[in-house]
C-alpha cells in the first residue's frame, strides 16, 4: 500500500526509555529509500507539540511530537487512520522548518 506525507498510521514503535514496542499512532513526515520517516503521536495534550483534535480525526484530542521523529520500515505498520488536512500539514512541516533552521551548522 502506498503511504504519503500527511497520513496518520497505527505502526509499530519503540519506546525511548525502554526496548519496548507498542502500537501507537504516528504521522509520515516522508518516505525515502523503503525507509518511513515518522513523527510519534501521543494522547498526553499536556506534552508540548502540535495539537491534533478529533475533529481532525483523531481518536482522542492528541498531540504531535515533532521530537520524537525515527524511522520505521512499511511492515511496521498495521493501517493507515486519517490524513492530515493541507493546513495542518503546513502546520506541522513550518514547526519542523524551524526547529531545523536552529540547527547551528559549522
């Protein structure tokens, strides 16, 4: 199945603080090279990120971890579940543009 920038997936991800690997939502960022580049998404609306609601078609009000970015293979995921609105795909990538921008490159 062909995924795209924008989709929203429930996939395979490991935890940062444990080996453990849970299904949990994600956003594709992109793909390249059979490599998913993903965003996590966590139902926790006090961490900071963008905010993601279920008028948007989320399960529940969520948030969108723009740093907890890795990459996942196309067998890590189980279902494609909404796909982000042009909007709020702008939303997301100039939050991202930012914070790369901040990168101090030498």
């Amino acid at each position: 199945m062909m995924r795209r920038p924008g989709d929203v997936v429930l996939a395979q991800v490991q935890f940062t603080d444990t080996f453990e690997i849970k299904k949990r939502p994600a956003l594709i960022l992109f793909e390249e090279f059979d490599n998913i580049v993903v965003a996590g998404i966590t139902s926790n609306t006090k961490m900071k990120g963008i905010p993601l609601s279920k008028e948007e078609g989320a399960i529940q009000d969520s948030v969108i971890k723009l740093n907890y970015i890795f990459t996942i293979s196309a067998a890590m995921i189980s279902k494609t579940l909404f796909h982000l609105t042009s909007k709020k795909k702008q939303v997301v990538y100039t939050e991202l543009k930012k914070r790369l921008n901040g990168l101090n490159i030498e």
